[in-house]
C-alpha cells in the first residue's frame, strides 16, 4: 500500500470510527494496537494517533 493510500485508509476509519459505539470503539483499538490486523508499524502508529485523536 502506498503512503498516500495508506493516509486515505487511516482518515477513513479514523472518520467512521466517531460513529461507533463506545465498545466498538474499544475493541478496535485493542486490535490495533496489539497489531492483531498485521499492519505495517508505520501505519498502525498513524491509525492508533487519529483513532486516539476521534475517541
């Protein structure tokens, strides 16, 4: 994935994930940040910054 994709990727679900339920929201940021969804760390630190950032 590109880093301009990778960019797009993370806002997107950073902007979706404002309109989860406070337990989804949980849950997804366990899995990102236990890295369970195998993500580059480049892209798992950017994504946990913005979804700490819409929380």
């Amino acid at each position: 994935m590109s880093e301009p994709e990778r960019d797009q990727y993370v806002e997107a679900m950073a902007a979706e994930f404002r309109g989860w339920p406070k337990e989804s929201q949980q849950a997804l940021f366990g899995m990102v940040e236990t890295n369970f969804l195998g993500m580059p760390d480049a892209m798992k630190t950017q994504l946990l910054a913005r979804l700490k950032q819409a929380a």
